[in-house]
C-alpha cells in the first residue's frame, strides 16, 4: 500500500496533475452528481480510516493518457456489515466503479458500488447498509442496561431540523468560508452541533456525572446530575457546561450553557454565548432506541428555538479511533 509521500511522488512521475491543498477527509458531498458513472481502472492506493475510507483509481482519459481519481465511500464500521473489509479492495486490483463524479472536479469520486473482473458486484453506498444494519439489533431487554451503551445512528435515519436565523444572524452566515473553516481544517466541532452528527457516542454512568464518549473528533463531555447550573466561575468552552436530570424515568435531560464554539451548524450559523442548548434522550420501552430532541434558543441571532430531532440504536458497536486526515487529490 502506497503512503502519501509516495501517492504524491506518483502524482509528480507522471506530470499529469496539479495538487490541490483544501480538500479533506470529512467534508459535505453535496458537490456530488446525481448522474451515474461507472470507472474502469487499478487500485493504486488505499486509506482504510475513520470516518471515510478511500481509493485511489488509475483509470484512462477521454485523450487516452492516465487520469487518477479520489473515491470516497464510508467508514470501517458501515462497509464491514455488507462484507467489505480492509483486504478486500487492495492495491493492483482491477475493478469497475461505479458512483457520481465531483461536480467540480472529474478527479473526485463518490463510490457507491464496485464491480470485479469475476463479474462479482458489491454496494457501498448508504441505502444498501440499511437492511444490514437493522439485522444486527441485540436483545437489549436482556442486557438491560439502559441508557448507558453504545448507540450508534442507522444509515438512513431521516433527521428533522429547523433553523430561523434572523437579519444579524443572516449577516453573520453571510460570513461563513465554505472551504477555509473547522470542518476543512479538522478541527473539532462544538455544542450542539457535535450531537448529530452520524457517528457513535456512548454514555457511561459515573454517578454524580454521566461520561459522553463522542466517536467523531474524540470527544468527551461530561453531563453534570448533582447541579441545577454551571459554576459562576464558568469562562466557557465550545462544549459548554451540562447539568441533567431525569424526567419519567426513561428521559435524560440536559441543559447546556456557557457555549462559545461560535457556531450552530457545519453550514456557518452562528451561535451566541447567550445561547441555551436543551437534549432529551428517551429510551424506548425495549431499550433497543434513543431518540434525541435538541432545542436550542438563541436571542441574538434565532427568531424562534432552533430544533433537531433524530434517533440512534443499539446494535453492538464500540467506539472507535477518529482520524481526520488531509487527502490531497488530483485536480
């Protein structure tokens, strides 16, 4: 398997490419066509980490020199349910790749579905991680554990959110660098947008405290139960300061303030110190499901409570090593 280094020197062996410096590992896909296109080509690199995993395809231009693209599909833990693991796909196989070109660059590839010469066909994409992801429910009632484990967030799960920014908070998104920010940069993300993100977390019971291990960026907030408010000697975090209670024995509620991230979303709202973050976690009956509403209220720059509401499951996963990792791809 090539290194960067070597990736790069390839890139420059064969003076076909300029090198571009700001695309990164974790980023929107929304530049992605909605058209199918299919690649045939040799796998010439790989990088099997978390969150994204990507393959790098020597495949053949439209004036019949080599081209190199960027593929980029999901992480470790989706991909090892439909049977794909790290020595499935290596460097020298011949493949046919089948996905949507970048839109703003036909050297960056959405993988979604691979072909091999045995005429053997394997979907990566999402929408066929479902059904896989469903079968893998444990018996939580047995286990009864609670609130307190793993929950990790279907592929496909539907998130509802609304967001009313008024005129200064208009402005200020206005602001937002789409490609020099957090997100590009591999910095990590703050309160409340850390909390949906389609990553694992994990709650652990410590007492007085509750732990929250975060998948995406190595997180970790602590949830505080023997408290009504943050300290008066608070400064503020991106994270805030949490305290919880329990509501009807199955909601965990929790109020963060003291937040200065600065930010609401990946898409530039802002966020004020003078914003309110309030989660519910429910667990289901069977204890197999958490769904999550967030409300956050902010005076200066929301008209009305910003709200989030999705859902995780228990299927058994851990919480795994993040890696955010700059790929340089060929222009």
């Amino acid at each position: 398997m090539l290194n960067m280094p070597e990736l790069k020197s390839l890139f420059v062996g064969l003076a076909l490419f300029a090198i571009s410096s700001t695309t990164l590992a974790h980023h929107s896909r929304s530049h992605f066509s909605r058209d199918w296109s299919d690649l045939e080509g040799e796998i010439v690199e790989v990088h099997w980490v978390n969150p994204h995993i990507y393959f790098t395809l020597r495949t053949t231009s439209s004036d019949g020199g080599d081209r190199l693209v960027l593929m980029e599909t999901g992480g470790p833990r989706y991909l090892e349910r439909t049977g794909f693991f790290e020595d499935t796909l290596q460097v020298g196989d011949r493949i046919i790749a089948g996905g949507r070109l970048s839109m703003r660059s036909d050297t960056d590839f959405l993988l979604e579905q691979i072909t091999f010469p045995d005429g053997e066909v394997l979907a990566v994409s999402r929408d066929d991680l479902e059904a896989r992801f469903q079968d893998q429910r444990i018996d939580t009632a047995a286990e009864n554990k609670g609130i307190f484990r793993v929950w990790s967030i279907p592929p496909n799960n539907e998130r509802e959110i609304h967001t009313s920014l008024n005129a200064l908070g208009r402005e200020k998104a206005a602001e937002f660098d789409s490609v020099d920010n957090f997100s590009t940069r591999c910095e990590p993300a703050g309160m409340p947008r850390l909390m949906w993100y389609p990553h694992p977390f994990e709650l652990v019971d410590l007492g007085d405290v509750i732990r929250m291990d975060i998948e995406i960026y190595n997180q970790t907030r602590f949830i505080h139960m023997n408290q009504t408010a943050a300290p008066e000697d608070f400064a503020g975090s991106p994270l805030g300061y949490s305290v919880g209670h329990w509501q009807d024995n199955n909601t965990l509620v929790v109020e963060t303030t003291g937040i200065n991230w600065g930010l609401y979303s990946t898409g530039g709202e802002p966020l004020s110190e003078d914003a309110v973050v309030i989660e519910r976690f429910t667990l289901s009956d069977d204890q197999g499901r958490l769904d999550l509403h967030i409300e956050t209220t902010d005076p200066v720059y929301f008209n009305d409570p910003a709200t989030v509401s999705a859902y995780w499951v228990a299927v058994g996963d851990s919480i795994q090593q993040y890696e955010c990792i700059e790929v340089v791809p060929p222009l």
